[in-house]
C-alpha cells in the first residue's frame, strides 16, 4: 500500500444536529479522529450512526454544528472532502455488467485517475482485499462477503486521508474478518483517520483505538463513559474441576449478587483489574486449577451495555 498524502486534521465534529420534520435523528454530536487512528462508532439502532456518517461522507448536510474532514467543510468544500475521503457504506450497489476489475478501475476513473494509474491501482487493490481471482467475475455473481471486499477497495481506491466505514465486516468469513482488521491498522498506522461504526464489538475491541457512543441522536460525553468504564465488568473463570471452583469462591468471600455459576464455570464482576488478579491469585492459592480466566466482554461491549442501562436503553 502506497504511504497516504495525509493533510493534518482526521476527522472533527462539534455540535452537529440534523432533523428530517419531527424526528431527530442526530440531535448533538461532537467527536475527533486524530490520524492514524481507528474510532468506533457504536450505538444501537436508531441511534443516529448512519445519519451522521451520511453528513461526514457529504452526502447529507447537518442543520446545526461543524465538521472537518482533513480540514475542509463538507457543506462549503465538497470536492476537497470528497477527493480526501474513502467512504464504504454498508450496502454499496455495484455495476452488474463490470467485472470486478472494471468496477475498482472505474471508480479510479471517476477520482480522476489516468487510466493506466487506474490500472495499476486496481491489481494493487485486487491483492489487498483478496479478490485477484475474481477480477474477471461480473460484479453480479459475487457473494455478500465478496461484494464488501470490493466496496472496501473502491473506497480504498484514491488513497484517502480519510475512511468511514460503516459496517465493514459484514457478510464476512472469519478469514476475511481478520485479513480486514490487518488491513485496517496497517491503513491507520500509515496515517489515515478512520471510523468503522460496527454492531460486532469484538471486531471493534481488537482494531479500534477510541470509540465513539451513540443513544438517541447523542455522542456520550467523556464523563458517561468513564462512569461506565468504572461500573462492574463481568470476567469468566473455569477450571479443571467445577466443583472445586465453585467452594473456593464461596470461601473468598465476594458479595452473592456478583456471582454466577453455570455449567461452564462461573462468572464473577470486578470494579476492576487489580480486584480481579487478585481474585485469581486468592483462588489459585486455595489450590484451583484455573483453565481460563479473563473478562467475558471486551472493554466497548461493556462501556455500551452500561451506557445504555444507564441511559434506560433509549434510541431514537
């Protein structure tokens, strides 16, 4: 992948709005995506999330507030945001008739790209997305993983300072799910800004650096998500002998409402890390033979989980 002619900036929103009559579909949004970063995006349905994707990628324009793209407006400076910024939407209509490879190159073409730079750009992004051997393939024939993987490559096309991502994994075998988190850190460490809104908080835990919640039109402040961050996190223990586990915790003494035995093992909430090692130090002195031990969601599952009991789990 060529390094990217990164223009400093990423991506900064601060106080956007936007209402389509009576429903408020983004009501007060603030963010920033520094280069070379990866920022989720995470919120349930009806949060807001595609309605404010649609305002960064210019396609939408906000009622209220100030967006940036590498530092230009989307509403004033369209065209500067738009040769800056790869946009894959999470269901991208492809040209039935093209094949594959006419698609990348077409879409090149339309970044203005002479037509043999076009050329070379698509066998490059052939290689990175794994499609080389569907290059003659008519667009029509691919599968939903496949036709994500050529999305992911048209937005790729024009080297963008800037990617927007919205549920990329989709439609994805776990190979391709893995290949598309390498691919995103390597694109973020070479410069680029970018935010991948997913509901697979896994996917999210393992390739984002930051991460961004959405309820009801509005980005949780600094303050809610520390707070949720802060609340107990549930961690999963097993062992070698169920039963055995299941008298050494009796005996350590955590409040009832913080356990859960099942027929795996159990699950015991933490306030935090050190209170969990030494939880486990405690269990293994008593003789346990722990097989696993680790937090049974990752860190953005369980920030968005409390956020939204908190917030009474309300979208809009």
């Amino acid at each position: 992948m060529q390094a990217n002619g990164i223009q400093a900036g990423g991506i900064h929103v601060s106080g956007v709005s936007r209402s389509f009559g009576a429903v408020h579909a983004v009501r007060d949004a603030t963010l920033q995506v520094s280069p070379g970063s990866v920022t989720g995006l995470i919120g349930p349905n009806g949060s807001g999330k595609t309605t404010l994707l649609l305002m960064l990628a210019t396609l939408l324009q906000p009622d209220a507030g100030s967006i940036r793209i590498a530092g230009f407006d989307p509403v004033d400076d369209t065209a500067a945001v738009r040769a800056r910024m790869g946009w894959m939407p999470d269901v991208l209509g492809a040209w039935p008739t093209l094949t594959v490879r006419q698609a990348i190159e077409t879409t090149g073409r339309l970044y203005r790209m002479p037509r043999a730079e076009a050329a070379l750009r698509a066998d490059e992004l052939l290689h990175i997305t794994g499609l080389t051997a569907l290059a003659a393939q008519p667009t029509r024939v691919l599968s939903r993983g496949q036709k994500q993987r050529l999305s992911l490559a048209r937005a790729l096309v024009h080297n963008p300072a800037v990617l927007l991502l919205d549920e990329p994994a989709s439609g994805l075998d776990p190979a391709a799910r893995a290949d598309l988190r390498t691919l995103v850190r390597r694109l973020a460490g070479e410069g680029t800004a970018i935010l991948v809104s997913s509901h697979v908080l896994s996917e999210l835990d393992e390739m984002a650096d930051a991460a961004v919640y959405m309820s009801g039109g509005v980005t949780a402040s600094a303050e809610q998500i520390a707070r949720a961050q802060r609340s107990l996190r549930q961690w999963r223990v097993r062992a070698l002998d169920r039963s055995v586990l299941a008298s050494a915790i009796a005996g350590i003494g955590l409040p009832a409402d913080r356990v859960a035995l099942d027929n795996v093992g159990a699950l015991l909430a933490f306030t935090d890390e050190t209170e969990a090692a030494a939880t486990l130090a405690r269990l293994v002195g008593a003789g346990v033979a722990i097989s696993d031990f680790g937090p049974a969601v990752g860190v953005m599952e369980h920030t968005f989980l409390d956020l939204n009991r908190t917030e009474g789990g309300s979208a809009a």
